[in-house]
C-alpha cells in the first residue's frame, strides 16, 4: 500500500508520524487479517464453497445476519423515538436517560450476557411473566435478537442525535405556516433529512450485532439450524480442529465487515454533499 | 465517516450549545410532561406548529423510556442484585478470592499496556491524518475503524492462526520458547486489535477542526516540532485525548470474546475478568460471578460520568476564552 | 497517569511472581473437574514433598474438553492432560505433542477414575423418567450439550445409542431412538457445566443427561430437595484418561514431577479422593468402601458397543456422521 503525501502545510513530523502509524497498523491489523485471507488459499475454491455452502454455516449466517438486521431495525424504530424524546422534549430525568444510551456501549460483553441471560431465563424478573404468557424469550433465537437491540441501540441514537439537533427549525416553521399538517411536515420535512443519519446508524448497529459474541452466547439456545450465530460456529469448529471451517466463516464475516464499513464511508459521504454549506 | 458517533467531539459540543439555546426557546421544560405544571398558553400555541400533540408526546416519551428501562437500566440492576443476593460479605467475600485478584491483576495489566500503545499510536496517526493532506486519507481512516466491525472472535482467530503452535509464527516461537498465545502478550495482542481505533478516532475530527494555524506559527516563532506539539497541540486536544482513552479503556477490561479465544484459561494466571465471569457462572458460584460483572459494570458507570464530563470539558474547549 | 497505572500494575505482578516452587505444573482438563482436581493437587503437592523435599504448584486450566485440545495443539503450554475422552488426546497426539501409545503407559486405558451417564429430574420426578424409553416421550425436555463441542454430551448420545442397540438390536432403530432423543432438546449448550446451569438455575428441562459426578455435584450444590438422581439400569462406563503432554514436559524438565503427578492417582488415596468427589474408583477396596455411595448400574464399554473411540468418533461425531445427519432431518 502506498500513501503518496501531499504536504499541504509546514509542519514537522509528517513521515516519523506516518511511517509509524503504517507500521503500527501493519503489525496489528494488516498482518493477521492478511493471515485468515491466506490460510483461506490453502482451500481450493471447491473446498470453500463446500464449507460455506454448507446447511450449518448457511443457518448460522442467515441466523446472525439475519437476526442482526431484525434487531438493528427495531434499534432504528425505538432509537428515533428515543433520540426524538431526548432532543425535542423536556422531562424529568431526560440528562439521566440520555446518558444512559450508552451503558451498553461501555459494559463488558460477558457481563451484558449474563444480566440478559438471568433477567429473560423462566425463572428471570422478566422472563417468568413472558414465561406465562408462552413467550419463550432465553435459550429461542429471539434471545439473540433481545442481546443484539441492547447492543445496537447506542449507535443508532448517537448517529441521528447530532443530526437531529442541527436541523433547521425553520423549515418546520415554514411548511407547517404553508398549512402542512404535523405529522406531513415530520414525513415530508423532517424525515428526508435525517435518512442519511438513520441509515448509517442502522448500518453500524448491523454491523455490530453480525460480529457479537459475548452477550449472545449466553442467552442463544446454541442449538445448531436454529440458534447458533456464525462467530459461535467458528469456536466450535476451532473447537473440533477444523480451522479450515472456522478461517473460511470469518473470511465471509469479514467481508461483509468490510462491505457494511464501506457502506458507511460511502453513506456519510453522500451526507455530507447533502448538506448546503453554510 | 464516524464509527462511534459518540465519541466526535465536534458533534458533541454542537449538540450542548443548541440545547442551551433551544432550551428557553421552546418555553416549556414541562411540554412534554405528562401530568401538571401547565405554562403558559401563548408558548404552547406558538409551539404548536413545530410539535406534536400532548398526547403523541406522551407516547413517545413513555416508549422512549420504557424502552431504555428494559433493554439498558433492567440488565445493569441485575448485575447489582445477584452480586448483593446473598447479603454484603458474601459479595466482599467473593471478591477476596485469590483467583478474583489475579484476574483483577491481569485486566489492569492488559489495559494498562494495550491503552498506552493505543495512546502512542492514536497520537502520531492523527497528527499525520489530522494535520496533512494526503491521497488515500479515507481508505486509510477506514482501515483504521476496521476493527470496529470485525467479529471479536476473528481477531482472536487470526491471531491464534499466526502464533499458534501450528500458525505461521508458531513453530519459530516454540522453537525459541517464547509464549505468545496463552499468555500476556496473546491477552495484550487482541486487546489492542479490538480498542484499536478508540483514541484515533476521537482524536481525528478534533485535530482536523482546529487546523494547523497555532502549530504552523509556533514553528515560525521557532519552535521544535516537540515542543510545539506538547505546548501547542497536546493543550488544546487533552481532553478529547482522555475522551478516546477513556473509550478505549473501557473495552480494552472489557473484551471477551477475542480474549477467550487466545487466553488458554489458565486459573490465576491468564483469566481475565470478564472471563472469570464466566467461569464462575458456570460453576454455580453466581454471587461471584456477579460480584466480578458488578466491578465491570461500576466501571462501566464512572466511564459514563467521567464521558459526561469530559464533553462538558471539550464543550467549553470548544471557546476561544479556554485558555 | 498511565504511567502510574503501568507502575501499579508491575508491582502487583512482582508481588504475585515472588512466591515460586521448586516445580510448576499445567493441568488442562475438562469442565466438571475442577473441584476433583482442587483436592487432588493439594494431596499430592502434600504427598510429593513428603517424599522428595520439594515443592510443587498445580495450575488448572479447564473448559470444554475439545477446545482445551484444541488449546494445547495451538500451544498451551500443559505439562498434563485429563481430558473427558481418549479421541481429544488422540487428537493431541496426532500433531506428535503425546506419544501414540499413551494410553499404554498407564494402567487401566490411563484412566484412573471412571464415572458414568446418570438423569438428574426435578424433586418427586414430575414426569416419571424411570430409564431411557421415558426420554423418547412428547412432552419431555431433555437437556444435553452439544456432541460436537462437549465430551460430555459425546458419552451421552453413545450411552442414549448404546442402550437402544442392545434393546433393539439393530442401529437403524438406535438411530431413530437417538433421533427422537434429540427432538426433545431444547438447548443445546456448548459444554456439560453450560447444561447443567440450563437446567439447574434457569430451570429449562425435565431432565438433564449428565455425568454422574456432575448430577452428584448439582445435588450437593443446590440440595436434594430440589433435584433427584435417577441412575437407569445400564448406561456407559465413561472412562476420562490423563495422559503427559511429552514435547512440553520434556521441554520444561518437568517429566519427573508429572509422572509422579499421574501415578498418585493410582495410588490408595488417589483413589480414595475420587471417589470422594463422586468418581467411582478403579481400586476394588476403595471401591468396596464407596459401594453404597453409588447405584447399580450395569455397565457397558465404549470397546463393547462401538468398537473404540476412533471409530464411534468417525461414524457418529465427523462431519456428516450420524448426529449430523440426525440433525439434518
């Protein structure tokens, strides 16, 4: 990879700095991922396409992308009405619950697993009257998709908050003085300008749900075909001494990371030319 | 393009300001209230075209709440019930266990040595990214965030695929006794793959906002590129700095999925807490388990108070009048 | 501050590094043991500097008996194995860390404690499970880990498959009665201790397949009031081997000290600690001594029925094996 520098301003430092940084990001980064592309060209194409097509990895890929994108929907829902809460209305405790958006940003994954686990299981606060009502919520695959809305929905809320927040009000003055009805204005006015925000929060809650680990494992069932998550697959494999299996799943994961980030690169790109300059 | 959102300084400060503005100008702290504390009514029709009938605000609000309470604040107050169970010496008992300190230990280890690296790092890659133009800024920028979205379990996969006794390095370290996998240096590796872009990246939209102009003079008047970054620099982004490694921290004591993959599990020796979290709860001694989650997740609290502070702190550094 | 952070955290490792022995050894077993071997290292450390002077430390490493082999193949630095079943050693020593020949080097399949496939039921046996049959029934949740990951669960689907070839005679009907035991799981855990929490603290299931030991050790923990032990009239003889790891012991100089390690399990009180911790012995005195402590059950070997671990792995637990294509149906 090549970095060809245009120096813009006169300051020192600019290829001590660069050249560690390159060197820094080779050795943590470039290298082991570059390791799991390798160890992916011992398999020949055939093999390949035999792991990742086969019936375990295709459910375990569908359960986790497919989860995941469930779960990041809700996060985009429930993350708009929070974030529309925090920033257009006052209420008691509204500066406690806007920090609290980011509990599941800073709890440990492991911890976030077990709370869930003990809180949803037949015998937990909430799972005992869901139990009740023949909602079964730990050990089903909707488990995993209680574990990923917890961890999505900082991402959504922090990506669409500032937005919110910069909005002009005055366009909402404006339509609704030109006899738009309220909730016209939110649709036609409001929401257009937020789609980029929205998205890309939605994309990022996706992206880390897909990859989850700790605070899924506890809660899913585990059951193969039906609530076994692709990283959990990739343990087992490793677990069975088939790391074939295990590095051609994290190549496909990886790739979808990697798709899902350029997504978002592109979308904020996209953003920002929307925004008139002023 | 920002991955953590939260952690963009730029927006933060953007977001305190207009609330200090919107605040008197919607005229009503209690519009939104469900019960009482009427105001007056000229505010409530002059608001009327820019909000949303009493009782929709009211809904989304209750869902808004209700929402957080279930998801976020029920899971933490679990923590802190099934680590108080069995009464306060049970819990300060647990705790005491010489397999708890060691995993204590070796999670103020690993943090202490990946969040310093991560710092070093975060520093020269946004004085390079945040100070010059370059082609190829964004894909570099993107390889950075990279980590963010890759499975915790790859991260410790790939690693175990280059030092594992059948990896690529493996051989060569078995053959020189030196212990990667299995051991701190394995733990640090993935911790610092996995908290790779927290202080970079809050770093980065920091620096880039505040240009080259104070830097550039400071060297015309003659000083040293040190000097001038720890006199000119080091000031103005101190506290977005100790923002990032905050963040960083956090996950760094935090990670489980990539550390168990490489730590061996070792009892008293390369169990890190979160992992003893685990353990313990898989040997049924749940007030333990949930007494270690509980300092994990009291940690996770003063990150949040600290993080609250700290963007009132970039809030103000945002004003000319700072220093 | 990080500086400080970095000073703090040196003078705890110091502090934690200035007590050493003379020998220091890596045990790397599989999930339930860790209580058997709390007690059994305390012993021997005991006994081994009675004989020689000398001091020894006992490190455990425990988890999942396949990703704990999976563990040392990648390197872990064990100067022992006590793993669930012969085929994660076997696996060890295919990349040449152990001998071939380990299991002849000890008595009995250097396997020094055995235990076997017990049901662990709710209190009063709500759902009447008397023997296997009674797990086939609609209605009842079975609760097992996964074969793929536990070795545990391994000697539960052959004990399952075991009693149903010599009931039925024939492996077409052992795998359709498996089958329908499968059906009844509802949690597929990835190792015998994530089960038994399933079962025992978020109450899910009427019935766990569980090692003996292991049901023993969940009665001990959360009190016989609340779950019972039915043993059925046959079940599995697990046998859990132990072998040394001969490039790292080798490596380290620490042969001396782990054979000694392995070979005090043979001895009376080894013996007498495993059956102390629900192990049923290999000793015929120690195991007249414990007689009542453990039920009747009439046994059969992994030899028997499925002609060794080689051949039950490669036709039951391999990729496309029989439990895959159980639960492909």
């Amino acid at each position: 990879m090549s970095v060809i520098a245009v120096r813009r301003s006169n300051l020192p430092g600019f290829g001590l700095t660069m050249g560690l940084t390159l060197t820094w990001l080779s050795v943590i980064i470039l290298i082991p991922l570059a390791a799991l592309f390798l160890k992916t060209f011992e398999l020949s194409p055939e093999q390949f396409w035999g792991i990742v097509s086969s019936r375990r990895t295709l459910n375990a890929l569908k359960i986790s992308f497919g989860l995941s994108f469930a779960a990041a929907l809700v996060n985009l829902v429930m993350g708009t009405i929070i974030v529309w809460a925090l920033v257009r209305y006052r209420f008691p405790g509204r500066r406690l619950f806007d920090a609290i958006v980011d509990i599941p940003f800073a709890l440990p994954t492991a911890v976030a697993g077990v709370a869930l686990t003990q809180l949803f299981a037949p015998k937990g606060w909430l799972g005992g009257p869901l139990a009740e009502l023949g909602i079964k919520v730990a050990f089903t695959p909707v488990g995993i998709f209680v574990a990923m809305i917890f961890i999505g929905i900082p991402f959504v809320v922090r990506t669409v908050q500032p937005v919110l927040i910069d909005l002009d009000v005055e366009i909402e003055e404006a339509a609704a003085s030109l006899g738009a009805n309220r909730w016209h204005t939110v649709l036609r006015v409001i929401l257009p300008g937020l789609i980029p925000a929205l998205l890309t929060g939605f994309a990022l809650a996706f992206a880390r749900a897909v990859g989850e680990y700790g605070s899924v494992i506890f809660i899913a069932g585990n059951l193969p075909n039906v609530s076994e998550i692709a990283p959990l697959l990739i343990v087992i494999r490793l677990s069975e001494f088939r790391y074939a299996d295990a590095t051609a799943i994290a190549v496909v994961m990886l790739v979808a990371s990697f798709l899902i980030i350029f997504a978002v690169n592109r979308l904020q790109r996209w953003a920002q030319a929307r925004i008139p300059t002023h | 393009m920002t991955i953590i959102t939260a952690s963009d300084p730029a927006h933060l400060s953007h977001r305190e300001r207009s609330d200090r503005v919107s605040d008197p100008g919607e005229g009503s702290s209690s519009a939104a209230l469900p019960v009482g504390n009427r105001k007056t009514t000229v505010g409530i029709a002059r608001s009327n075209s820019r909000t949303e009938p009493g009782p929709v605000r009211f809904v989304i609000i209750v869902l808004a709440l209700t929402f957080l309470t279930v998801f976020v604040v029920l899971p933490l107050v679990v923590v802190f019930a099934q680590a108080f169970s069995k009464g306060f010496i049970a819990y300060f008992a647990a705790l005491a266990e010489p397999e708890a300190w060691s995993a204590i230990k070796l999670t103020l280890l690993v943090a202490a040595i990946s969040v310093g690296l991560n710092l070093v790092f975060g520093v020269l890659a946004a004085w390079a990214i945040a100070k010059f133009d370059f082609s190829g800024k964004t894909f570099l920028i993107t390889l950075i965030d990279l980590p963010f979205s890759v499975s915790p379990v790859i991260a410790g996969l790939v690693f175990v695929l280059l030092f594992g006794a059948q990896g690529y390095f493996g051989p060569w370290l078995q053959a020189h006794n030196i212990n990667v996998l299995f051991a701190v240096p394995g733990i640090v590796l993935v911790t610092i793959f996995v908290t790779f872009p927290f202080v970079a990246r809050a770093l980065i939209p920091l620096m880039q906002e505040q240009g080259t102009q104070e830097e550039e003079a400071a060297i015309s008047l003659g000083a040293s590129g040190l000097q001038t970054f720890f006199r000119v620099t080091l000031p103005n982004i101190k506290w977005g700095l100790l923002y990032g490694v905050l963040l960083c921290n956090a996950r760094a004591m935090g990670e489980f999925g990539a550390v168990s993959v490489v730590s061996g599990h070792i009892r008293g020796e390369t169990n890190t807490m979160p992992l003893l979290v685990e353990i313990l709860y898989n040997e049924y001694q749940f007030v333990s388990s949930f007494a270690i989650a509980s300092l994990l997740a009291m940690l996770a609290l003063i990150t949040l108070v600290v993080k609250t502070v700290l963007e009132r702190r970039l809030d103000e550094g945002q004003a000319p009048s700072d220093h | 501050m990080v500086r400080r952070i970095l000073i703090v955290a040196a003078g705890l490792l110091w502090a934690s590094s200035a007590f050493a022995a003379d020998y220091s050894l890596l045990n790397v077993s599989y999930d339930p043991t860790r209580e058997l071997y709390v007690d059994f290292n305390k012993a021997f450390a005991a006994a081994y500097q009675k004989e020689t002077g000398k001091s020894v430390e006992i490190k455990q490493s425990h988890g999942g008996s396949g990703s704990q082999a999976r563990a040392v193949i990648d390197g872990l630095q064990a100067d022992v194995v006590t793993l669930a079943l012969a085929y994660d050693i076997d696996a060890i020593a295919a990349k040449g860390l152990v001998a071939t020949d380990w299991q002849k080097r000890l008595p009995l399949n250097a396997s020094p404690y055995t235990s076997t496939i017990v049901f662990l039921v709710r209190k009063g046996n709500p759902k009447g499970i008397k023997d296997w049959d009674d797990l086939i029934k609609p209605g009842v949740a079975v609760i097992t880990p996964n074969p793929k990951t536990s070795g545990g669960a391994r000697w539960n689907y052959l004990a399952a498959w075991g009693y149903a070839q010599k009931k039925f005679g024939s492996a077409d009907k052992a795998k359709k009665f498996v089958a329908d035991l499968y059906q009844n799981v509802p949690v597929l855990d990835t190792g015998a201790r994530g089960s038994t929490v399933t079962f025992v603290e978020r109450g899910v299931g009427d019935v766990l397949l569980a090692w003996e030991n292991e049901a023993f050790l969940a009665q001990r923990e959360f009190g016989k009031d609340k779950f019972e032990i039915v043993s059925p009239p046959l079940s599995i003889l697990a046998e859990p081997p132990v072998a040394i790891v001969d490039k790292v012991a080798d490596n380290k100089g620490t042969r001396g000290v782990a054979e000694a390690y392995l070979k005090y399990w043979y001895s009376k009180e080894g013996q007498e600690i495993a059956a102390r911790n629900s192990y049923r012995p290999r000793d015929p005195d120690i195991a007249k001594e414990y007689e009542s402590s453990f039920a009747k059950v009439d046994l059969f070997t992994i030899d028997d029925v499925f002609g060794g671990w080689t051949k039950a792995q490669q036709e039951h637990f391999s990729e496309g094996g029989i439990f895959d294509q159980i639960y492909k149906n």
